[in-house]
C-alpha cells in the first residue's frame, strides 16, 4: 500500500467521525422534552455516553473500505484480523455503555479477539502468548484514561501518530493504515470530547482504541526488521497509559481499596487537586505521553541509542513518585457529639452563633429576674392598708395597716430608716 492510499484512507475517516458526530451531538443536546422535569431525557444521555462509537465507525468504515479495495498487500490477514478483533471489544463496549457487564465477562472478550489477531497474523506459539497479554493489558491501560475531558483522545492519538511513524519506518505500509486512520478518528473526535465535553468516547470507542493500539504495536514488533531494538522501542510507546495504571493500584493498595472499584485516583484526578483545569490536563497528559512516543519512534527509526529510552522512563517514574505524593481520597467526615441540648466545640474553634445567642438570653433573663431576699433581712409583720396614706412605695398593691394594741395604727419608719426613734414615737403617742 502506497503513502496516498494511507492518506486517503486517513481523509476518509476524518470525514465519516466528524459527520457522525456532528448528527448524534445534534441529537443529543436537542432541547429537554417539557415533560421530563429537570435534565435531558436518558435517551439524549446514552447518546452522549454511547457517542465513542462514531470514531469506531468512521475507522472501521475507512479501514475496511481501504482493504476490500486491495489495500494491505501481504499484511491485509494481520490487518483484517486486527480490525475483527477491535470490532468485537469495541461492540462489547457498546453494550456495556448501555448496561454494564462483568469484568470477568469483558476480560474474556478481550482475550478472544486479541487471540483472533495473533492466530490471523501468524505468530509462534511464545510469541502468540506474549502478544495476548500484552494486548489485554494495554487495551485496559488505555480505557483507564478514559476518566476526564479529552484525555484519552489526545493520549491515543499521540501515540496512533508514533505508530503510524514506526510502520513507515519499519518499511511495512500495511500495518501502517490502521494506526493512520485511528489518528484521522481521533483527530475529528477531539472536537467533540474536548472540555465540556458533548461527546464522551465511552467504553466502545475508550476500548477500541486501547486495543487497535495495543494490537497494532504488538503486529509492527513481530513484523520489524532486525536491528531496530523494536522489543524496547515500541513499549515505550505506552509508557503513560501504564504508568496510570501503576499509579492507581499502588494507590488502591494503599488504601486497602478493591482495585475494580472506579475512583478518583487517576493522574488527571490528581492534577485537578492541585488546582490545574481539566483541559490543562489533558494537555500536560499529551505532552507527557509525547516524550517517550518521540524517543521510541527514534530509536526504532536508529537514530537513537537504545539507552536514551532510559530518561523517558525516569521521568515516568519520577512523575509517578510525585503524584503518589498527592492525597487522592478525602478523608472522612466527623460529625461533632450531642450531650443533651448542649454540642460540644471543637478546641480552638469559636463558638457557634446559636451558642452565643443562648447565652445572651440566658444572661438577659438572669438581669430581668427580681432580687431574692437575702437570709436574716428584717420582714415587716404586715403592709399598709388599701388606700392608706403612707404605703411603701413600690408595692403593687397596699395590704391592711399594723395596729397597736391600744388599736392605732403604728408609725412607719423614718426613710433614714433608724428603728429606734420610730418605736420611741411610737411609745409617746400611746
């Protein structure tokens, strides 16, 4: 197959992704329904979560067009079975956007398909073991990236565009015109899925591309000449997919965490708490993955030491190191104890508004409340009477006048309230 077929081909999916897309974004940002309160209705958010395969099919559709016109040469079985087996994972996909499966059921897919390319390609029985673990893992490495706005999109076609560099390099163009038509795919979906996202790539389009680069990388190592370090070129060509999945077991074992359970532990998630935006992530992501994309597309192409590929993956483990450093999980929520109607505070916090304002009240009650009388205070026997002249002031109401034994009325004290001079008075007048 000659450059302008990979061109074309590449043309040819650009347009199909893009049309796709265009038609299933429309559909699935129309106005909400009236009658469906608050929110799109589902079918509108399956399209959303579904819209990865768009990019499947503008691939595929381009891919099997281009094969079916003779293109592929001796490669076309690889090619073919290669395609077959991306069909499968990606259709798999599909059905779990719209209603999850079991890993273990997934995890075998994959194994059948990545064993479908092998036995189509040709392998020895070692290498055809080889090949399917490293396809399954990588696939899974890739859909792991999957966890913000444009971040696999991008990831994935830095690296389709080292392997397309590669298999021209390798002098095989065949294998050249699957990763040539993922970059035209992914170039055209990019639009769509970049932050906000209308789009997402979901698991169809989030496992078709892990596994059409995994497959594609594993089909250019077994077909490269000798002499071009491919077993040590070409894996570096994955480094940041791994090293995601790296970060985020360690994370997880830490944690005592099941390492099935979905959390925000990735490397974007990471980058977001230290106060960089989605699509500044997804950008310093690619720039990432692009260092050792570049340095394994130069030594496969021996204009690079073999060794030089030592510094891409010191850097990865250096970024790693550093990201583990970043607290990935909140830590619990403790709500404070009740002892009664009283809630305890915090020791150094200041206390809280309805505790001061309690208290307030409580003192206001306290200065309103009238004075008690103190032990040993003089009682006087009786008060004066109603409408008496000279009741102590202050009483609500006057009671009956003492009176003296010979029946007058006794004489208030004086107000210096001297208790001798008003009972010698008192003596006088009777």
């Amino acid at each position: 197959m000659n450059v302008l077929g990979i061109i074309a081909s590449g043309v040819a999916a650009l347009f199909i992704t893009v049309a796709l897309a265009k038609s299933v974004r429309r559909v699935a940002l129309r106005p909400r329904v009236p009658d469906e309160p608050g929110g799109r209705a589902p079918r509108a958010e399956a399209l959303r979560r579904a819209g990865g395969a768009t990019a499947v099919l503008g691939v595929g559709t381009a891919t099997g067009a281009a094969l079916w016109l003779g293109a592929g040469a001796d490669a076309a079985g690889s090619v073919t079975g290669l395609l077959a087996g991306a069909g499968l994972v990606a259709a798999l996909g599909l059905v779990h956007d719209l209603k999850p499966l079991w890993a273990a059921l997934r995890l075998t897919v994959q194994v059948a398909a990545a064993v479908l390319v092998v036995c189509l390609a040709g392998l020895s029985p070692a290498g055809s073991i080889l090949a399917v673990l490293w396809i399954v893992l990588v696939t899974n490495a890739f859909a792991l990236l999957d966890h913000a706005d444009g971040l696999l999109t991008a990831v994935g076609l830095v690296t389709a565009a080292g392997l397309l560099a590669c298999a021209l390099a390798g002098g095989d163009p065949a294998l050249a015109l699957l990763p040539a038509t993922l970059v035209a795919g992914l170039a055209g979906f990019l639009l769509h899925t970049w932050h906000p996202a209308r789009l997402r790539l979901g698991a169809a389009g989030a496992q078709f591309t892990g596994f059409a680069l995994a497959a594609s990388g594993a089909l250019i190592l077994a077909a490269a000449p000798s002499g071009r370090a491919a077993w040590a070129a070409l894996p570096a060509l994955a480094t940041v997919a791994l090293a995601d999945s790296a970060l985020v077991l360690i994370s997880r074992r830490r944690a005592a965490r099941s390492p099935l359970r979905d959390t925000d532990d990735h490397i974007a998630h990471r980058l977001r708490r230290v106060r960089v935006t989605v699509p500044g992530a997804a950008v310093l992501t690619a720039l990432w993955a692009a260092v050792p994309v570049a340095t394994g597309t130069l030594v496969y192409a021996k204009l690079l030491h073999p060794a030089f590929l030592l510094l891409p993956l010191a850097g990865t483990a250096a970024a790693v190191y550093a990201l583990l450093r970043i607290p990935p999980y909140a830590p619990p929520r403790t709500q404070p104890t009740r002892t009664g109607s009283s809630r305890t505070t915090p020791s150094g916090a200041a206390p809280s508004r309805t505790a001061t304002s309690r208290a307030n009240q409580a003192r206001t009650n306290t200065a309103r409340r009238p004075e008690t009388s103190t032990p040993g205070a003089a009682i006087p026997a009786a008060a004066p009477a109603t409408g008496a002249k000279g009741s102590a002031p202050g009483n609500g109401a006057p009671a009956a006048t003492a009176r003296t034994a010979a029946g007058r009325p006794t004489v208030p004290p004086p107000p210096n309230g001297r208790p001798a001079e008003a009972a010698t008075a008192a003596a006088e007048r009777g």
